[in-house]
C-alpha cells in the first residue's frame, strides 16, 4: 500500500507569484529591507544563475574561482528569531519580489512542522522526504536548457524546532535524527541537481539547530524585536487613522518598548495581533478609542516572553 502523503495533504496552500495581495504584504513588513534585499538576490541567484555570470563578464572576468563558489551554495536558508517577528510573513512574501525582479513565475510550497507529523513514529521523516520530492519534480519541470528557468519553487519548511531539539546529536531521539536527515539528503539533493528551487526554513531556536543543518545555509538571518522608529511606522498610521496626535502616538510606541525591570518589548505580532485589537475592543461598542484608556493598555500588557536568550 502506497502510504505518501499527497501533494494537498503536505501542503496548507500553495503559493503562486507574482501576486498582488503577497505584494502588499511583503510591503507591510517594516524594518527588515536589508533581508528583503538579501533574500531576493540570493534566490534570483538560484532561478537566473546565468546573470551573475553575466555580471562577472562585466567586471571580473578572471573571477572564476569566486563565482563558482557562490553559485555552488546550498539552496537554503534559515530564518531565525522570536515569535512574530515578521519570519512565516517574510518567508510567504518575498517569492513575490523575485519573480518580479527576475520576470518568472514561483510557486510557494509551505509546510509548517509544528502541526504536522508529530503523530505516528516516522511521520515527520516521511513528510519531509514527500515535500522535498515534490518540490525537486516540480523544479525539475522548470528547469530549462542553458541554465535559465522558466519558473522557480520555493519550499517553506517553517515552524522547524522539531528538527532543532537537540544540540547534540547523540541525545536526539532517533526519530528526530531521521528527520534531520531527510531535511538534509532533500537540501543535497536540489544542489546537485542545480534546480530552480530554494528552500527556506523558519525556526525560533536558532540556539537548538542541527549543526549539519545550519552549516549547509548559505546565509542565516536573525530576526529580533522592533526598535523604537519599527514600532513607530507601525503604530502611527492606525493610531493617526483613530485620532491621536504626534505626542499621543508617540507615548504609545515608548510605552511598548523595554521598561523598567524587563529588557525587552513588544514583537511586531504583539502590536500588530494583540495591543491594537485590544485597544479597538476596548472602546467597541459604546464608546470612541481615547489616547488615555490606550496608554493604559498598553502599558498594562506585557510583552510576549523571549523564547530563547540570544536571539530576538
Ligand atoms: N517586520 C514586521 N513589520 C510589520 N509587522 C510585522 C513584522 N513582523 C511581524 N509582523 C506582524 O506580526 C505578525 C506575525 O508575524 P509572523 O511572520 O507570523 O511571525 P513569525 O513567523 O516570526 O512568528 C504578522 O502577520 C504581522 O502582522
Ligand atoms: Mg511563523
């Protein structure tokens, strides 16, 4: 009996680019255009490899050595912070911003490993070995003659801290090991292979990764807490929109920063999914939002917790 999961039991939604709406939220992530920068260059890479070579003609043309080296990089890579700053947004969007800039279509295929294959021994294996197979058939389809692409795919594995738990791999439960490698062997697998494909992973635990995972990562990027001027662009347009002055809006985003007795403040989701909300139902139904009532509640409202020192 043929026990693989399909295609619609692996993946939540699939993903496809360019497309306004992923546009739109690619746009609304503040304070991360440095990674938006990175991430779009490095998989135009892996869909158009020919245009850094175009790029070498041009300026370096003994630079062999060099280019060979950064095209040979493994398609992954790691996405790592606290909880809700802004990695499963960034990961689901940025495919937009690529096929734009290298004119292709992208397919994006997310999975999350934290809801899934948690159950059945070996199921978190196989879900994986299922999902990289995908992805390599689909790529494979795109792939066109003289290194080019006719399209790209990306694969999310997000909510990976199933596949971090141990730093040591001798401790890790055999299980998870075998996930681990699976992730690997799929990683491998798409390199050899030079597909259009790249593979981009979320986890919170940076701390806690596989080293023979993050080593593979052609780059790794940390993703932390919003600084004062990030909690500012987020927070003015909507407190503008209810009727608070500069002063007001600004009381707020000092009110959701670090405080007395704790280091750190608001992530970009506890502004975004939480204070907001909070202070709009607060008024709802009988009353208007005032500036006092939503200082108040912000000043009241803790900050979600660090999930791991270090990071964030
Ligand atoms: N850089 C950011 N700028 C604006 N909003 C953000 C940012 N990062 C996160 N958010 C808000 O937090 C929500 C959760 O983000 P998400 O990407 O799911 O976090 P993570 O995957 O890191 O836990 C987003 O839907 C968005 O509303
Ligand atoms: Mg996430």
């Amino acid at each position: 009996m043929d026990t693989r999961p399909s295609v619609n039991e692996l993946f939540e939604h699939r993903l496809t680019c360019p497309d306004f709406e992923l546009k739109e939220r690619l746009a609304r992530l503040v304070g991360i255009d440095g990674y938006k920068a990175r991430l779009t260059k490095m998989l135009g890479l892996l869909v158009n490899p020919a245009g850094l070579r175009t790029w070498a003609k041009r300026y370096h043309p003994r630079a062999n050595n060099v280019v060979n080296a950064v095209l040979e990089r493994p398609p992954l890579v790691i996405l790592a912070g606290d909880v809700g700053s802004g990695k499963t947004e960034l990961a689901e969007s940025i495919g937009d911003a690529v096929a734009r800039q290298e004119d292709i279509e992208i397919t994006l295929f997310p999975m999350s490993l934290s809801t899934r294959g948690q159950g059945r021994v070996g199921e978190m294996t196989q879900l994986l070995a299922a999902a990289f197979g995908h992805a390599f058939d689909e790529a494979s389809r795109l792939k066109a003659a003289g290194g080019g692409a006719r399209g790209a795919v990306i694969l999310l594995v997000d909510e990976a801290d199933a596949l971090t738990q141990s730093r040591e791999a001798t401790q890790m439960h055999h299980e998870d090991r075998a996930g681990v490698n699976a992730f690997i062997r799929g990683v491998d697998r798409l390199a050899r292979a030079r597909l259009p494909a790249a593979v981009i992973m979320c986890t919170n635990r940076l701390g806690a990764l596989d080293p023979a995972v993050r080593r593979r990562a052609a780059d790794v990027l940390l993703f932390g807490r919003p600084d004062d001027s990030d909690r500012h662009v987020v927070l003015r347009q909507p407190l503008k929109e209810l009727g608070f002055s500069d002063p007001e809006v600004h009381a707020v985003v000092a009110a959701t920063g670090a405080r007395e007795g704790l280091d750190y403040g608001f992530t970009f989701s506890d502004l975004t999914q939480r204070l907001l909300p909070a202070i709009v139902l607060d008024a709802y139904p009988d009353r208007s939002v005032g500036a006092t009532r939503a200082l108040e509640i912000a000043t009241a409202m803790e900050p979600t917790p660090r999930f791991e020192a270090g990071v964030g």
